[in-house]
C-alpha cells in the first residue's frame, strides 16, 4: 500500500515534471543565451568575431549577463532585416531612418540606443561644402543640378532629411508618388546615393543610374551598394573631398574623418563649412547654428516575436560589453578571477583590450563598424519605449512627408459586396506598403451607377468590360487608361461560342429555339460581338438593331444578366431572357456577382449545370473552371475535353483552338477614369502609378485565401474588380485614351448592329445642334 503511494506520487511528479520541461521546449534553450548580431561587410564580421572571441574569454567577467555572440554576415542592412525578421540573427544596430524601414515593414524594434558624449541621445543633421566652393547658391533653390554625396537612400541624415527639406524649400518636385528617389533623380546631378537602385527604392526597376553615378565601387555588385566606398556617413565625406559638391553628414563626420593620419593626409577640418537652412554658411564647428534637423542617434534592433525577457537579456548583456569594452582599457593581465577552464592554458599572457567603439584602422578603412566609432555607451529602452514610432518621435513626420503624394486618394467603383470585401483587402494591402494615393472603396448599384460616380466626382476609377467601355466613353467622357493584359500578350480576348461535346446538334448557323448562357447584357464577348455576328450574317432577325427583342424571339431561355434593368435595358423586358438565371430574390438576372450566372464563369456554369446549350464567352474561361481547377461542386466532374468551341462555319473545334475558331477579338478589360472636362493629368498619372505598383507587390499568379492577389477572386466568386485571367496590367498608350480608338473600329461597328440607339440620341443631339447653330449664324449674318 504505502509502496504503491510512493509509485504513484513518483508517476504524478515524474508526468508533471515532463509537463513543465515541454512547456520550456517551446522557448528554444539553445537561443536564451545565444546572441547572433548580423554585420553587412567583411570589416564589420570581423569586428564582431574579435568581439564574440573577447565576450568567450572574458565569460566569467560577464557573470549572468553571459551570452555566446555570433556574427552573421548579410549582404546589406535590408537583408540584415530579413534575417531578423526570421530570426535567423537577431540584432544589429541601424540608422534611424532605417528603423523606420526595419520597424514598419519587419517588425523590428529598437531596444537601445547609442549614447554620444555628453549624454546626447540625438545628433545634428548637417549639409557641408568645401569651403568658398558653390558661390552660385544662394537659397537651397540654387542646389538643383549639384552633385550631391548621401549616407545611403534612407538613412535619416544622409537622406531622409535633405530630400524632405528641398522638397519643402529647395523646389525639388514629387516625379512619382510611390519612389521619391525619382524625385531625387530629376533634382540633382549626378551623385551617389548607394542602394538607390536596389528593389526596395527601384520596385519597378525604372530608376535611372544618375544617383549612382559618383560612386566608385569598382566591382559590379559593390557600386552603389553597402560595399562602395562611398556607403555611410564616412564614405559621404569621402565622395565630397574626392567628387561631390555637397555632403548630407552627421555633425561629428568631417571632425572624425579629419581628426586621424590614415584616412586623408592634407585634408583638415578647416577646408569645409556648414550651409545652413537660409543659404549661408558656417564653420563645421558652429553646427549648433547651422544644422538641418536634430535625429535620433542609431538603435540596437532586434524582433518583436523576441520575448521580452529575451530582450532584457540582450540588453544587459550589451550593456555589460560597453561597462566591459568602451573605453580602451590599460593592458590587463589575467590574474584574479580566472578559473581553471579549457579556454585558458597560459592564464597569466597579457591580452589586448577590445574596444567596442573603434573601427578604423584596426580593421580595416571602413568606420562606424557594428556601432558608431562616435558612440560611447548604449541606453536601453524600456518595454514600453520598444516601438519604432516612439523612438523616431517628430521625425516621422519628416519620414511620411518624403512620401507626400499631391493626389490624395483614389476611389474605386466596384457593383457588388463581394468586390466591395475585395476592394478593401486591396485597400489594406496597398496601405501596408504605403503606396499612395490612397485607395478608397466606393459601392455603386450597377456598372451605369458606378460611370455615374467616376463623372460626378464621387468615385475616380473603374474596372470596366469593353461594352462598358463603350458606354463610359459614349454617355459619361470617360476614358480608358489601363488595360488587363491575358495569355495573348496583347490586351485582348477571342469572343467564342461553346457548347457540350455530347450534344451534337446545337450549332452556330442555327441556334433558334436554344437555351443561351450570356455574361450579361451588352458585355463584349457575351452579347454584342455574338449577338452582332448573328445578325449581320442574317441568322437572326435585327428588328431595327433591338438585339433584345431579336435575342427574345428567337432563343427560348436565355441567362443574359442585366436584360431586365431598366439601365441597360430601355426597351420592353422580356422575361425569358433571364429563365435560366440562377440569383434568388433580388440577386435574380443581376448583372454583378450576386447573380450566379452572371461574368465568364457564370456563363459558363450556366452551360455546365443550368440547362444551358451554348454558352458565349471569352477564349479562357473553359480552361479555367475545368479539370479540376474550381472545386465547387458544379464545376468538379467538368473536363476541357467535354465542350467545344462553336465556329462560324458551323463546324466544331477543341478549346484549345480558339485562334481559329472565334467570333472576333474583343479588347481586354479596362481601367476607367473621367475625361472631358473631368480629365487631370496629375490625378490620372498618380492612379496609374499605384495601379503599377498595386501589381508589381500584388500581382502574383500564385494566391491564396489568405494573402492579397489581384488576380485572385477567392471561391465561389470569380473575376472579382479583375479578372482572373489577367496576367498584368498595361498603361494605354495616351492616343489610344478614348473607347473609340481602344475598342477599334470592328468593335464600333458590332456594337452598332446590336444597339443602334446608344448612339443615335447624340447623333440626333448633335444633328439638331448643327440646324440651330447653322440657323443662328444665318440669322447673324
Ligand atoms: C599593452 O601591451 C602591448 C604589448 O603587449 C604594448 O605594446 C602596449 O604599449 C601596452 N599598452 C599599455 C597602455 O600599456
Ligand atoms: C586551478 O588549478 C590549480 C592546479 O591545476 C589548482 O591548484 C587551483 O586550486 C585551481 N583553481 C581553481 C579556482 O579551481
Ligand atoms: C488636379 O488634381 C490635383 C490633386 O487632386 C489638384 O491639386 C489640382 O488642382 C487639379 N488640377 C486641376 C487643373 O484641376
């Protein structure tokens, strides 16, 4: 019995006990206390290993703060933020203006920051000259055209800051609302800027190479990179004394570089001076009258998926290295407190004293290496303090405001709430990127509403099918700007005409009394181009251009979304142009994605299950919902290989003939904004700037539920704003701006056959404007 309880109590403790040490489990005991600082030079490795080497020997002066460095080399500071975004290292020191960058785009957080002397946990950013040099610049408009040496694109100092300022005061203009490097680019001379071409500030690879021209990297992955001699603040001053005009430093820069025999012999502080915000100057001494903005002095960053404790970790164990290795200490030798341990067999050699703080020439010529040399301590921040807004404080402003677009916002009309719920995730994704303008999402009732909208100001753009084109451009001004580009290379579609493999009898010449599927009213590939087809080749009777009435009377049920909408049709409903429509209660025959049948798909589905014979659609859409592609049940036992294409001569052709078995081309859809007395070439060029970017970050083929795609409707919905075909989109060349010359003249004349009044009350306007004005001026004469 009492054996038994003993057993027991040993099981219960013994299960506990394993309990307790999974929990640990989760936290990785091997990184408790592993510190692993990424570096981005082969200098800078080298500092840290010599560190990391010191910190081993030194182990038991650390006490409990102990924790076993690690030096990871990356290939620059953003691929630093990478790594520790994976936490595959897990500090490293930044700018400020990278904090910005590390924080609102890899969740890092500062966790210290670097003490300068005096206790100053700020710096001045400063613009040096060489002395008596730039006579012509009198107010900072006369720096256009100057060749300029930065710390690096984004840096705070060596960027952030004077872009801003000239922006404000230099006439420096915003070139493109989503990279204001360009901004740079078309302000200055040639200059170096390193990483100006690098993905990040070049998302859409068009910068031209003009901020890097002044630098000298000599191998091709080093120029203009965190590797080119003119990186950082020291190599700033390096390209003012050896090519630029004008340096954006810190105020300690041209005293450190001048101050010591090894980097410039004959160079001495004298020979620069500051110029001030006002256009005069001073000696670099008096930055304190003469700076352009006070910054934050670089920060210790680390992940914000580091738990707290993690971080207090990492802080005590810096703080212990600066008390360890600030200052240079005097030679020591290893005399007390040194245990018998592996790592000391001649205990009693003097060692040399490693200095946290220094960096040229030891080793090499590159300064600032792991922490700047001017630094003397590191201040912790407490949790509370760990964001990267709170240690950037009024600097944000100065950060946000590089990024100041002239157009505010750009709203998009789309006609159903699931396009509303994508809009907004769009939204969400854009803003995550900060591209601007901003997007905002607006639900109009219909694709008339939304034209409606865009012409009255209330929305700005649109995604439009070509018979919508037609109508914005005819009865609203609008214009189209950019187009969807699908595997055709252009930005265009087949219209074609497809019917079951197994029902042998439906065929193009003579479709009366069949059950039609349409993408909806008065839409390119589902109504005008085979509607014009059918009765200009005389197969149907026109009824004086009415393609309703003529579709009415001679299919027997149809699903033409829209066809009962006193909008799109102003003519005399008839209901069987809906029977086979499958929306319930007010999503019935609706042209928008409420109504099942309605867009490619749905037309689609509309032939697969609804009792449709022929389907009209565009030359993609049975190869996307086929063989397994949708997973919604009625499209799971749908093969390619069970529907064919219908031609004009009435043979039959596989799917993936479409070139030769068509109806016609119709143009892709497209993005619609105002024209005519609406039109702003400064609005329209900042929309087409965001919708290129928009793609660039969210254009990707392969999507999920759970990330933003643009070309990704999430199921059971399908073409949602863009269709899913779409592989990208183009910018319609400015002559083609019209949706006469995009829709080109075929597209005109079918939409004519089908639809002869869209056109005729403006022609009869028009024709009676032309009598009374003919009148008038015989009158005056
Ligand atoms: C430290 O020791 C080295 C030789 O080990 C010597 O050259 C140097 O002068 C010493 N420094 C001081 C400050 O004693
Ligand atoms: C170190 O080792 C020596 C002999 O190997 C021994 O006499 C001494 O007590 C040891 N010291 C410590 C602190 O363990
Ligand atoms: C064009 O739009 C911008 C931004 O919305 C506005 O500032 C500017 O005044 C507009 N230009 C004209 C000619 O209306």
């Amino acid at each position: 019995m009492r054996f038994k309880f003993v057993f027991l109590t040993f099981l219960v403790l013994y299960l506990f006990s394993g309990l307790i040490r999974n929990c640990e489990g989760q936290h990785n005991v091997e990184d408790s206390n592993r510190i692993v600082w990424c570096t981005i030079n082969p200098e800078e490795q080298r500092k840290c290993l010599n560190f990391a080497q010191a910190v081993e020997r030194d182990w038991n002066l650390f006490g409990s703060a102990a924790m076993r460095l690690e030096c990871k080399q990356g290939f620059n500071k953003e691929d630093c933020m990478t790594y520790l975004d994976e936490e595959k290292a897990h500090v490293t020191s930044l700018d400020a203006g990278e904090v910005f960058v590390a924080g609102r785009y890899h969740s890092l957080i500062p966790i210290m920051h670097e003490v300068y002397s005096g206790n100053q946990k700020t710096y001045y950013a400063v613009a040096v000259i060489k002395k008596g040099t730039l006579a012509d610049v009198r107010t900072l408009q006369d720096l256009r055209g100057k060749k300029a040496c930065f710390a690096g694109v984004g840096t705070l100092a060596g960027w952030v800051i004077p872009i801003y300022m000239l922006m404000q005061r230099g006439g420096m203009d915003v070139i493109d609302c989503n990279n204001h490097v360009k901004s740079a680019i078309k302000y200055f001379g040639p200059s170096c800027a390193v990483n100006s071409l690098i993905d990040k500030y070049n998302p859409i690879g068009d910068n031209s190479d003009k901020l890097c021209k002044l630098c000298i990297g000599k191998i091709p992955g080093d120029w203009c990179s965190s590797a080119d001699p003119y990186f950082g603040f020291e190599g700033a001053f390096r390209c003012l004394v050896e090519a630029g005009e004008i340096a954006f430093l810190k105020h300690t820069t041209v005293e450190e570089m001048t101050s010591n025999q090894f980097d410039f012999s004959g160079v001495s502080k004298s020979d620069f001076e500051l110029l001030c915000q006002d256009g005069s100057r001073r000696p670099v001494d008096e930055y304190q009258s003469c700076y352009w903005d006070v910054v934050p002095t670089h920060a210790v960053v680390t992940t914000s998926a580091k738990s707290p404790e993690l971080r207090r970790n990492y802080q005590r164990f810096l703080k212990k290295a600066v008390d360890m290795y600030a200052t240079p200490t005097v030679n020591q030798t290893r005399t007390q407190n040194f245990p018998n341990d592996s790592f000391n067999i001649q205990p009693l050699v003097p060692y040399e004293s490693y200095n946290l703080f220094e960096s040229a020439p030891r080793y090499g010529l590159h300064h600032n290496l792991l922490l700047q040399d001017v630094a003397v301590a590191l201040s912790p921040l407490s949790e509370s303090q760990q964001t990267y807004t709170g240690y950037l404080g009024n600097s944000l402003n100065t950060i946000l405001g590089v990024r100041h677009c002239p157009v505010n916002k750009m709203t998009l009309c789309v006609t159903s709430d699931p396009e509303l719920e994508k809009c907004i995730k769009m939204r969400t994704a854009l803003k995550a990127q900060l591209l601007k303008p901003e997007m905002v999402c607006h639900k109009g009732h219909s694709q008339i509403n939304c034209m409606q909208a865009i012409s009255n100001g209330i929305a700005d753009v649109a995604v439009f099918d070509a018979g919508d084109v037609y109508t914005a451009g005819l009865k609203y001004d609008l214009i189209p700007f950019i187009s969807e580009v699908y595997n055709l290379g252009e930005p265009e579609y087949y219209a074609v005409a497809v019917a079951k493999e197994e029902d042998p009898d439906t065929e193009l010449t003579y479709l009366k009394g069949k059950y039609t599927c349409h993408t909806g009213i008065n839409t390119g590939a589902g109504w005008i181009v085979p509607l014009a087809f059918l009765i200009s080749n005389g197969w149907i009777r026109s009824y004086g251009c009415n393609s309703i009435r003529a579709a009415a009377e001679y299919f027997t049920k149809s699903c033409v979304p829209g066809a009962l909408s006193s909008e799109y049709n102003t003519g005399v409903p008839y209901d069987n142009m809906c029977d086979l429509c499958h929306g319930t209660s007010y999503r019935y025959c609706r042209r928008d994605a409420s109504e099942d049948y309605f867009g490619y798909t749905g037309a689609f589905r509309c032939l697969v299950e609804g009792g449709g014979q022929v389907a009209f659609l565009k030359h993609t859409t049975v190869m996307e919902n086929t063989d397994g592609k949708r997973k919604e049940w009625w499209a799971r036992n749908a093969l390619t290989e069970d529907y064919e294409l219908l031609c004009p001569d009435g043979t039959r052709a596989l799917m993936q003939e479409y070139e030769k078995c068509n109806l016609g081309k119709v143009k892709a859809n497209a993005v619609v904004a105002r024209g005519g007395n609406g039109y702003n070439e400064t609005e329209l060029n900042a929309f087409i700037n965001l919708f290129i970017y928009a793609q660039q970050f969210y254009g990707r083929r392969d999507q999920d539920d759970f990330s933003f795609g643009m070309f990704y409707s999430p199921p059971p919905f399908s073409d949602l704003i863009f269709q899913d075909a779409a592989q990208q989109l183009q910018v319609i060349d400015s002559s083609y701006r019209s949706y006469g010359r995009y829709l080109g003249k075929d597209f005109l004349r079918a939409r004519r056959v089908v639809d002869c009044h869209a056109g005729a009350t403006i022609v009869k306007l028009s024709v009676v404007w032309i009598c009374i004005s003919t009148g008038l001026s015989i009158l005056m004469i």
